[in-house]
C-alpha cells in the first residue's frame, strides 16, 4: 500500500530503522511509527530519490540524532533532489548535515499550526526552485494537518500540486484523502491528473485503479492496474489486486496468473 518494495522494506528493518513484531508463520507487524518511517520512505522514493540515497540520509540521522529526537518525530521530506531533516528550529541536508534556511516547521508529535499559504508570485513568478521548496513545505504541513484538519489537508496538498505539478507524492496523498472522504470520482480525475504529469510513475495507475474499484468500475480498475504492471512488474499489490477482481469477475486463469506472481514477489 505504501509503494516501497520487498526488499526495501527488509532493508529499513535490517538496518534497525522499524523494529516490527513478529506473527502468525512468522509475519511482520508493524506499529504505527514504522509505518510513518516507512511512508516517509515511500514519499521520498515518490520524489524520484534513490533508494540507496534514503537508506543512507536515514542511516546517518539514526547514528547523528539524539535520543531526546526520535527519527519518528522529525520531517524528512524531499526538496528538489535533497533529503531534508526539519526539527522546530532548524533543518538541515540528510547526506551531509549541512544547515539550511529553517521553515517555519514544527515536530510532528506537537499539534501542528494551520496551514497558510503565503504570496509566492512575482511579476514572472517564483523560480522553479523556489517553488519546489515551497510547494515540500507544503506537503509537510498538510501531512500533520490530517490528522486535525482534513480540509485544511486538502488545501495544502492542492496547493503543493499548483506551485509543483510534478510532485507524485502531493497527488498521491490528496487523492487517498478524497476517496476514503467519498470522493473517488475526484480522486480519479487528480490521479489521471497525476499521470499526464508523471506517465512513469506506477504508483499513480495503482492508486486510480483502487478508486476505480471502489467506484465499481472494475474493468476500468484492471487496465489501470495492468498499466501499473507495465511500469513495475514487481508491484506485488497490483498482482493482488488485479488476480482478486479476475477472481471475482470469472476470469481464473487471469486470476491464477496474477496470484503466483504476487507470492513469488512476496517470499
């Protein structure tokens, strides 16, 4: 669901960085800060940064950050092709712990401030990496706004995509909120939005197609799901997905297809 492979996911739990419990037949169960360090992952892999690029900026603020700052209660977002780390104070470069001009950013356990979108544009307009880094400062605060303020959420994700329309992680998110709101048709137009942007992008064809599912739109929902496949044929949940609605709709061997590719994926 969170779009990171297998392997990553193994990776971050090897190297410490979410420590899950273990289950029935020896299955992983994470709690609720691992999966945040594991979105945070996902929205960083979002915004086209190498995998082995994450695992190393996160590596480095695990050995660097005191106890008094868990990784879990800071912001490490992306801005252009920078990992950034925001504590209340300031914010500095994950790769090299190089200070940056501090946001107005809070830690992510205190009750987050009210999203306001300040005046950007000139004459020509804010340059492209003036933007990128507002639109990051964005995401930032409409994340910890979810939890208080879906609206405001909505807003700022909104927001993000005008300032940056290539940013994958912004339609991502704002279309996971309007769908679980009811607001799937929304959600498929952001996504297709989304996909004009960023044809590459895997993760947008699999959202739209689970909004497509949930609109019982299931043939609509297959080719988006076939179209994610396309991209990444290691996307496990896309298998899944699209073998359960063969299933459903009568198709066995389509179904039976998908199904052994997904536990092939997932050993």
């Amino acid at each position: 669901m969170l779009g990171l492979s297998r392997s990553a996911i193994v990776r971050l739990v090897e190297m410490g960085f979410v420590k899950p419990q273990r289950g029935a037949r020896r299955a992983y169960l994470f709690s609720f800060q691992d999966v945040v360090l594991l979105r945070t992952a996902h929205a960083l892999q979002a915004a086209s940064i190498p995998t082995a690029k994450i695992l190393r900026s996160l590596r480095r603020q695990k050995d660097e950050l005191p106890a008094e700052a868990p990784l879990s209660g800071l912001r490490i977002t992306a801005v252009g092709k920078e990992v950034v780390v925001r504590t209340r104070d300031t914010q500095w470069a994950a790769d090299t712990g190089q200070l940056l001009m501090a946001f107005d950013v809070g830690v992510e356990a205190e009750a987050p401030a009210p999203a306001v979108i300040r005046p950007l544009a000139t004459a020509r307009g804010p340059a492209a990496p003036q933007r990128m880094a507002c639109a990051a400062e964005l995401f930032a605060q409409a994340e910890a706004l979810e939890s208080v303020d879906l609206a405001a959420a909505e807003r700022a994700y909104g927001e993000a995509i005008a300032l940056a329309p290539d940013f994958t992680s912004a339609y991502l998110n704002l279309g996971a909120l309007l769908c679980e709101g009811g607001q799937c048709d929304a959600a498929v137009r952001l996504f297709t939005q989304g996909i004009a942007r960023r044809p590459e992008e895997p993760l947008l064809y699999f959202n739209r197609a689970v909004a497509l599912e949930d609109l019982h739109r299931f043939g609509d929902a297959l080719e988006s799901y076939d179209l994610a496949l396309q991209l990444d044929p290691d996307l496990a949940d896309a298998h899944f997905n699209a073998g359960r609605l063969h299933d459903e709709l009568g198709h066995p061997q389509r179904a039976i297809r998908h199904y052994s590719a997904y536990r092939r994926l997932s050993r």
